[in-house]
C-alpha cells in the first residue's frame, strides 16, 4: 500500500472518528445545556420575576405561548409531560388558568406545585363574586409574587439564596419606584373612570382610586349585550371620557365601534396576561409596559 493511500485512509478514520464522537448523545449531552433544574411557569409576570430572581440558574419555562390569549390556552401533551419534569410548577390561579388544576392532580410527587393566588390579595368581581385573576396589575401583588418566589427558589435552591435575595431586592427596588411614579401620575386628574373591552384592570384601578367600567367580563369570549353597549356609549358622551381601552389580543371591534359612536378614541392598554413577540424582540418589561400604560392613561384621564 502505498504512502498517499495510507494518509487518506488515516484523514477518513479521523474524520469518521470525530464524527461519531459529534453524534453520540452521551458525548454531546454536555453541549446542549440541559442540566439546569426546569421551572414551568403559566403567565408573563411569574416569567419575568422568576427570571429575574434566578439569573442562569434556572431553566424558566413559559408554558403559555407568546402572543396568544392566555385565557383561551390549554396545555398540549408535549407540554404537559414537560410541566411533569419541572422541578416546579408555578400557575396564577383564581380561576386564570382553567387547565391547571387537572395537571396538578397528574404531576409527580418531585414537582412541587405553586398557586400563587394563595399569596396575594384578591379582589371579587361585583356582579357574579368570583375572584380577579388579574392581581399583578395591582403593584403591592407583584412585590408579594417576587418575595414568595424568591423565599420558594432560596428553600429549595439554598446555594442560591444569597444572589436570589440580592436579585429579588433589586427587583422589589424597581416596582416600588414604579408604584411611586403611578401614585403622582394619577393624583390630580380631570376624568378618573377607566372603560376597557375587557375587564382585566379592576386591580390597576383599585389601586389608584380609579373607576373600573368594563365593556365584556372576565373572560375574554364574552360577548355584551345591546344593553350594556348603550349603557357604556351613554356614560361616555355623558361625562366627556375621550379613550375607550382595550386589549390587543383580544377582538376590539366593541371597543372601536363604541369609540365611533361617541368621538372617542381607542387605543391599547396592556393587562400583561402575556407578550407578544415583537414585545419579548424589542426587551420589554413589566415595568417598562406598565410605564407606557401610565402615560396612557395620565394622558386619556387629562391628569397633571
């Protein structure tokens, strides 16, 4: 044999060596980053506090796909047996979620289990007592999510304690500015009544002595009835309200045809149930859309 066939023969032996040692799935486990302990998280807001709070620490799940209806979601299998090898499995709860309780019933005994309503102060609906699920929008609740899951994270991660409290500190520091600036935004203003398509502001509202009119319900399929459509257009052209909210992800052809009778305008306001895409792309935050919610509405309401 001669010499260049015994070079080529080497360079291919090499090269198929290489190549099973690149496809091999127990030597190529270490390249793809799985090891981290999973958290399988339901909402945006239980997203990005558990992020924050866990750095890289943690693989943080968003179970609810960016740029759906978070109401009108339900699991797949797929994702149902990823929830089953999460080291948590955190949902908002009060009724937010109404596939998370039957999972709950399924999970192994190694996933422990958070509803974090249990945590937080809920507010009742008037006209039927069911609980809001939309606590976060109340800044206090978000302070309260963060505590609790860091005081969750440090329990059973007790090598981390120290950066999550540090992170969870820093975090709280930022809602309680944000909370602040709400406070002095909305204290003097002309029109202090928020009408949305959706009732999903009731916290938002309560927290800053606001006025909650709702055109639908909690659930966002909901569809109003003739009366309350000319209840809402009444109460508009009655007190001179000049912006009827609504929510992006959900159908607003309410909210504009009610805009259309009375001269208002219809604009957006964000409930933070979930992110779209191009929100997540251009690295927006809880309190960077709650800031751009305060600008909204201090200029709808003819605050100063």
């Amino acid at each position: 044999m001669n010499t260049k066939r015994l070079i080529f023969i080497g360079v291919m032996l090499v090269i198929i060596g290489v190549g099973v040692r690149f496809l091999s799935p127990e030597l190529s486990a270490p390249l793809q980053q799985t090891d981290k302990p999973m958290v399988a998280v339901s909402t945006f807001t239980l997203y990005e506090a558990s992020s924050v709070i866990t750095g890289d620490t943690l693989n943080i799940f968003p179970i609810v796909p960016l740029g759906s209806d978070a109401h009108m979601f339900s699991p797949t299998p797929v994702q149902v047996a990823k929830i089953s090898n999460a080291v948590f499995f955190i949902y908002n709860g009060a009724g937010f979620e109404t596939w998370a309780k039957s999972i709950e019933n399924t999970l192994p005994k190694t996933v422990k289990v958070i509803d974090m309503s249990g945590h937080v102060t809920l507010l009742r609906e008037q006209d039927d007592g069911a609980y809001d699920p939309h606590y976060w929008l109340d800044i206090d609740n978000m302070i309260t999510m963060t505590q609790t899951l860091e005081n969750e994270f440090s329990k059973r991660f007790p090598q981390n304690a120290k950066l999550y409290h540090s992170n969870a500190i820093a975090y709280i520091a930022k809602l309680q500015r944000l909370k602040s600036d709400y406070t002095a935004g909305l204290k003097e203003c002309k029109n202090r009544t928020l009408i949305s398509n959706h009732d999903a502001f009731g916290y938002l509202a309560h927290a800053n002595n606001l006025q909650n009119v709702s055109i639908i319900g909690l659930s966002s399929d909901e569809q109003p009835s003739a009366k309350i459509i000319a209840e809402v257009i009444a109460r508009v052209k009655e007190h001179g309200i000049t912006t009827i909210f609504f929510e992006e992800m959900i159908n607003d052809n309410v909210a504009q045809t009610i805009a259309r009778e009375t001269g208002a305008k219809a604009q957006p306001l964000q409930p933070l149930e979930n992110i779209s895409e191009d929100e997540l792309k251009s690295h927006q935050t809880y309190e960077s859309i709650m800031r751009a919610n305060l600008a909204k509405l201090t200029q709808a309401m003819e605050c100063r």
